[in-house]
C-alpha cells in the first residue's frame, strides 16, 4: 500500500478568465513537490478532469489547458517512490456521486487510512486505488450521504477533523461551484491564500502566488480552512487548535527556497542552518562546495559563518530531476553522476568541505566524494545541515525505510563517514537544529528514534 507521497496542491477560483492556465502555473512552480504525476480539475459546476504521469508542462500543455473551461479548478503534482505509481494514483481524484461530480487534491499522508479502508472494504467498499486520498474522500461521502452541492465547508470539516485528525492533510475539495481548503489541526503540510487580481488562490507554497496581481497573502493556520466561490471567500476555523507539527524538513529540504513556509523563508533558514553547521562541526579546508541544489544556501551559511571561500566545485546539470524520484538503488547511484560533476579546476589538489542538506541512504553523499577525489581533490569533508535521519515519515516525506537509512546502519558517525569515504563527516546536532526553529512546534520525527 502506497503511503509515502509527497506533493503540491494549488487550486482557486478566477475572476474574469478560465482557471485552468493559473493552476497550469501554479502548479507549475510547485514541480518541486512531485514529479511523477499532474492533474487538474476545473469547471463551475460541472467538472472536467486531465491527469497523468509526468511532468506538469508535458502532461497539461498548452494544447490541454486551452480546452479546459470553467473558473473554479484544483490542481495537484504528485511523487512516490514506492508502488502506487500508475497513473490511476495521479490526482486530483474525482467521483460522480448523486449525479454531480466532487474532486480532491492532497498533500499529506493518513495513516490511520490502511484500518478505515478496511474497514470500509468490508462494509462494501470498492477502491480504484491503494492511495489514503480515495479513502478520505469516500469516508465523506459515505457520511454525509447527499448530493455535493448541498455540502458545506465545516460538515467536510467536521468530518476530517473526526476521522483524520493525527494524519497529515493539507487538502482540497472541488464540489459544484466551490472550492474547500483545509490544514489539518496539527498543521504537518503548509498551505497558504492569495487573495490577487486574477482571483483567489490556495497553493501549498506561496511562492507560487509571485505570478499573480497580489493583493494579499495569508498563511493558513493548522485546523483552519478557506472556502472560495464566485462571491468572494472565507476564512474558517474548523476545528480546535492542537500542539502544531510543522514539518521541519520542509524547511531542510523539501519546499523552495523562495517561499516562506510555516512563517519562515525556507533560503533564509538554510543559510542559516548552513552557519550554525560551522559552528558545531569547524574544519580547515580550502573551499566550501555545496551539493546543488538544496545544497547551496547551507554552504553559503556555512561559508559565510567560517571564511572559507564559497566555490561552485560540483555543477548540476539543470536537465535532471531529482535523484531521489527513482526507484532502484542502482538507478540512484549513476544518477548522481548524471546529475553532478566535478569542476576539476575548482577543486583540484584542494581540501574541499562538501555540504548537502541532508543524508538518506548515503547514495549521494559516497558517489560525491569518490567522484571529487577522482578530480583532484586533496582531502573532502562532509556536513550535513541537518541531523541524522534516523527514522521513516508516517506524515508525507518520502523517507525510506528504516532499514535502509544510513544513520541506522553504523554504529556511530565515522561507521558513515567510512561508508561514504569522506576524511571527516559531521552533522547539525538535533540540538542545534531546534535552537533554530524552537523546541515547540515542529515534527521532528523523522529525526529522533522511536
Ligand atoms: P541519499 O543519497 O539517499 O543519502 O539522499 C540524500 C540526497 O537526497 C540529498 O542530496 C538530499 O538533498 C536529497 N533528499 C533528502 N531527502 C529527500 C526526500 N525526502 N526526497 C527527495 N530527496 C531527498
């Protein structure tokens, strides 16, 4: 069963033009967030739906953009790395129920979804996928029984809050002629408003609003949702405030840089992850190389916090994805060297500090330095601007299992450092990453063992 996903969600409602062509944009900009599928859902009260896998500009091209009518529209880009990645797992996933359609769109992850779904199954149930999205959906329809027009904002509301609260569920509801937006009570995913001139817009980050003619923006708050017609919106709380969960890898590594998430801008929060790095982890070296691209503002930090020269000693190749998205190990491996290259001159006969947001399975981080010292280098330390990961995600971030992480396979530190061939490897302690962010507030999980 697929419970891993990490995604985008933008979706609104247009003053004057078809939506379509904003969410394309929208979505577009948050490709970041998943690059296995995209999907979108618009019409006023009817609804047309275009999904699949692939890219957002190869899967809603302008050709299908153009054809898709209607001012109200959700839209969604999806990634997985474990099964469930056909294109029936593409969202947003829509329905015809009493005769009228409802869609959704989510970010997140429910896990309590694997005993409803059973539950449900048993009861009659039939689903088209193994994805919690479904589940959700159909456990709303399944309580309130009645044509999607006649639903309203807080009876979805009250029915996530009672059924999924503890999961992670940035998420939104296309029934006919509105829109709903809902952040889980814990507020896991971030989720944000644009109130601009093009018209009212919920995207997962607000970077994706820099397009638009903003007259506002606003970050929802955890248990608070928003719902758009043609008329205008609303801001509403939905359910009770709970201690917040902010997912602290978004910060690390997962939103965009230019977007400020749970009221921090996440380039500002990597430099400065970046700085407190090269406090706790000092060494003499010659330049500061980041890992691009999630690299680069934690080795400005760290170059910035040390003296030590900021060098672009490993060019990207802006052509390749993100390694991660590939299934197979193997695959992983040549994938670094597609997607990473030493710059000899850069780097030859010098000590060279390499700086990655953060180490998974080690994949990376070993290719890197066996390929800088093929180049020359003369010795290559290795920091990570995050803790070790030491434990899976239960709320959206694709992180392997537990198994397969690297912190959990050695003993200590320079069992790693050994794996990864590196003359020193050091970490941001989990410490220090909360002085950052606060002790309050925030999912740190996937950092901490059980
Ligand atoms: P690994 O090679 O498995 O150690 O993965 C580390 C690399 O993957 C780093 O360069 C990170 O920027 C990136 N990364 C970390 N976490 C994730 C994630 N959840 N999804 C995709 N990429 C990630």
């Amino acid at each position: 069963m697929k419970f891993s996903e990490e995604c985008g969600i933008f979706g609104g409602v247009s003053t004057n033009y078809p939506v379509a062509p904003l969410i394309q944009q929208g979505l577009f900009v948050l490709q970041h967030r998943g690059q296995e599928s995209a999907g979108i859902c618009a019409g006023d009260k009817d609804l047309y739906i275009y999904k699949n896998k692939g890219l957002v500009m190869e899967v809603l091209n302008d050709r299908v953009i153009k054809n898709i009518r209607g001012k109200l529209g959700i839209g969604h880009v999806r990634y997985s790395t474990q099964g469930g990645s056909d294109s029936t797992h593409a969202q947003p996933y829509a329905v015809n129920y009493l005769g009228e359609k409802v869609a959704v769109a989510h970010n997140g992850n429910v896990k309590s979804a694997v005993d409803m779904r059973k539950k449900l199954e048993k009861q009659g149930e039939v689903f088209l996928t193994t994805s919690d999205t479904e589940m959700l959906l159909k456990k709303v329809i399944r309580e309130l029984c009645k044509t999607p027009s006649e639903w309203t904002f807080e009876e979805v509301g009250r029915i996530l809050t009672e059924n999924f609260t503890g999961g992670a569920w940035s998420i939104l509801f296309f029934v006919p002629g509105k829109i709903f937006a809902y952040r889980d009570p814990h507020g896991y995913r971030p989720m944000s408003l644009c109130e601009a001139e093009e018209g009212v817009f919920v995207s997962s980050e607000d970077t994706s609003f820099q397009m638009l003619e903003r007259h506002l923006v606003y970050h929802i708050e955890p248990g608070e949702g928003v719902e758009i017609t043609r008329d205008g919106y609303e801001i509403k709380r939905f359910a009770p405030e709970m201690p917040s969960k902010k997912c602290v890898f978004e910060q690390i590594y997962f939103a965009r840089p230019d977007s400020n998430v749970f009221g921090r801008n996440v380039y500002m929060s990597r430099v400065e992850l970046g700085r407190k790095c090269a406090i706790e982890n000092p060494v003499e070296a010659d330049i500061v190389v980041p890992v691009m691209e999630s690299g680069f503002a934690p080795a400005l930090g760290f170059s910035q916090q040390s003296g030590i020269p900021l060098q672009m000693g490993l060019m990207r190749n802006r052509f390749v994805g993100r390694t991660f998205i590939l299934p197979e190990q193997y695959m992983r491996q040549s994938s670094v060297r597609r997607k990473l290259t030493p710059i000899i001159d850069v780097v030859k006969d010098k000590r060279v500090i390499i700086i990655d947001d953060s180490i998974v399975r080690g994949t990376t981080s070993r290719e890197i330095v066996r390929m800088l010292r093929q180049a020359g280098a003369k010795e290559v330390h290795f920091r990570s601007a995050s803790p070790q990961i030491v434990n899976t995600c239960q709320w959206g971030v694709d992180i392997p299992t537990k198994k397969e992480l690297i912190a959990n396979k050695y003993e200590d530190v320079d069992g790693i450092r050994e794996f990864i061939e590196a003359d020193s490897l050091a970490y941001l302690s989990l410490e220090g990453l909360k002085e950052i962010f606060g002790h309050e507030g925030w999912c740190y999980s996937c950092l901490m063992h059980d």
